[in-house]
C-alpha cells in the first residue's frame, strides 16, 4: 500500500488552523498564541510531521522554508489570477510544494503603472510565509521592496531582474521565435507578419519581438511594413490584423506572440474571407489549451509551464540554502506543436 507524506497541510488540517498558522507556530513565530502553538505541536507530534522532516528531508527538502507564498501580479482594475499561462506554473508550484511537504500560499499582489505594489497581501503583513515566488512580467520593484520589508528568500519565474539580486526562471524566447519562423520558412513562407507586441511591451514579449526582427533580416526578409504595433491584447491583434491583411494582400504567414493573439489574428483573417493555413498560415506561442480549441487547431510553440513551477519551488529551496551563492538565471527550453493552422506556400 503507498503510504503518502505528511504534510504541512495535513498538520493545519487536524489543529484547526491555517497552513499559515501552522507554519508559524512550528517556527516559534511570536505572535501565536500559546494555546495554538500548542494545538499546532501536538497535531504535528500525532502525525509524526517533525520526525518525517528531519528523518526523510533534512538533505533534500532543505528545511529553511515550510511556506512558500507565491505572488502574481495583476493590475490595477484588472481581474486577478486570470491568466491560463500562470495557472499551469503555479500548477507545477504546488505540485512540488505537496511533494515535498511545503505549505503553499498563493495571492495576487495589484500593482500601479509603474509597477509597484498598490498593498501587500495578508500573507506578507502577517509574516505567514518563509519563501517567495514572484510570478509575472514586471515584478522586480515588487520583489525589491518585499525583500526590503521582510528579508525572504526570494525567486522570479518569468521575469527579468538584470539589476538585482534575484535568480529567475525564464521562457527560452530566442529558442521559441526561431522554431516558429524555421517552420515557416520550411513551407516556403517569406512575407511573415509580426503581431502582438510594441516596443514597450513586456521583457519577453520584447525578446520575441527582437527575435523575429533578427531572424528575418538574416534571410534578407525582414519588412517593417509588416510589423504591427499592438498591446498583447486578443481584441487589438484582431483590428491590426484586418488593417494589414488588407494593406498587405501578399503577406501569406502570420506570427503572433502569444497564442490569445494568435485567436485575434486568425478570427481576422477567416473575416476577411481567408483559409487558414491555405491562403495564410498562423502561429502562436505559449500553447496554452486554447491553442487545441481553435478551429483550424493551432501550431504553437509549447513552453513547459509546469516544469517552470517545479524549477522555481528547487531554486528558491536551493536560494534559502546558500544563500550566498552568486544568482543564476535558468532557460527553460521550447518545444514546435505543429497543428492544423499552417500549411505549405501555395504558388
């Protein structure tokens, strides 16, 4: 019979308290009350969870950090925790976190147009967590002014921080774009549309954009007149879409820089009375599930999201254990899925 771990949560579950709590009370927080310290201790000894910790983790699981909290961002007047990239990363967060007996806190921190904090969450002013993830494009003043406030070990995943003192986990983009545009290029493609992007647009949706710009001046390709400016909106691709489409009648492939405005751009193109992929072929990148569902079923460039999780959960342990150890950046390699929405040049 598989006998599973017992976890942090497991020990809140049977005091009655938050997995914050727990933690809190098993690292001698003083602000919990004698009464549920007490709850906490006994709920851990009945389980065994301290004697499993030091028997079974005390190498692997480095035992630094009991909780870890993971902050996404989200904008003012935005909705929280919407985005399907993120939740598949975090996915892969609490998948390690339950594997290696971390409790898990996660929250969406709103943020000003120059990106910083409008308020921390409860789990920051309450000292509830002992590690952070920041997860998102744009965090680093975020991630600079918690690691002022509370001194956490602290990771980004999918974010840039060249400046600070922070290790991040990072989408292979250079990787992504030339797998996208080789494809193309071996179906004989040779007017290929940019969209999704503008030159203030997120690190990495500016790295594709570079990308592309890169690849198709190496083959003698590159036109500006088909590099739409746009925000990473599925409603504004499909606009710039109609506008080039119509402009550029001879324009037969189009990458788009994330696969929501790969939806906006193909949507615009089938309104103009076009075949995907015979009159014009469509890529995207993330491969989110939408990708599959969109009709032709789209080529995408696949990121690992769940694995970006997992790597971010070992490298924060690996941050809390030394340290001192100088800060690394981690490319998280991508994958071609080539679907239904391109096909060969057409002569």
């Amino acid at each position: 019979m598989l006998v599973m771990p017992i976890t942090l949560q497991d020990v809140a579950k049977l005091a009655g308290v938050s997995v914050g709590t727990a933690s809190q009370a098993l690292n001698n927080n003083p602000k919990v009350t004698e009464e549920t310290r007490s709850r906490v201790l006994d709920a851990a000894r009945t389980l065994g969870y301290v004697l499993k910790e030091r028997r079974e983790h005390a190498v692997q699981r480095m035992p630094t950090i009991s909780v870890i909290g993971v902050l996404c961002k989200h904008d003012v007047g935005e909705p929280a925790l919407a985005n399907p990239f993120y939740s598949h990363i975090i996915s892969g967060i609490e998948t390690e976190c339950r594997k290696l007996g971390i409790g898990l806190m996660v929250s969406s921190i709103e943020v000003n147009p120059e990106n910083r904090p409008v308020e921390w969450p409860a789990m920051l002013d309450n000292q509830m967590v002992n590690g952070l993830i920041f997860l998102g494009t744009q965090l680093e003043a975020a991630a600079y002014a918690a690691k002022q406030k509370l001194n956490l070990p602290t990771i980004l995943v999918d974010s840039y921080a060249p400046s600070l003192p922070f290790d991040s986990i990072l989408t292979d983009n250079v990787q992504g774009v030339e797998l996208a545009l080789n494809h193309l290029l071996s179906l004989g493609h040779r007017r290929i549309a940019l969209l999704g992007s503008q030159e203030s647009c997120p690190p990495s949706i500016l790295e594709r954009r570079k990308t592309y710009m890169r690849v198709m001046g190496e083959h003698g390709l590159f036109d500006a007149r088909y590099v739409a400016n746009s925000k990473l909106s599925r409603a504004e691709v499909y606009r710039e879409a109609l506008v080039l489409l119509k402009q550029h009648p001879e324009i037969t492939a189009l990458f788009a820089c994330n696969d929501d405005t790969a939806a906006g751009a193909m949507a615009a193109a089938q309104e103009l009375g076009l075949n995907v992929p015979h009159d014009v072929s469509v890529v995207g990148f993330d491969n989110i599930a939408l990708a599959g569902e969109l009709s032709p079923p789209l080529t995408t460039i696949h990121v690992h999201k769940n694995w970006m999780g997992i790597l971010g959960v070992r490298l924060l342990l690996e941050r809390a254990a030394h340290p001192e150890k100088p800060k690394s950046t981690t490319l998280v390699s991508t994958q071609l899925v080539i679907r239904e929405s391109t096909a060969p040049l057409r002569h």
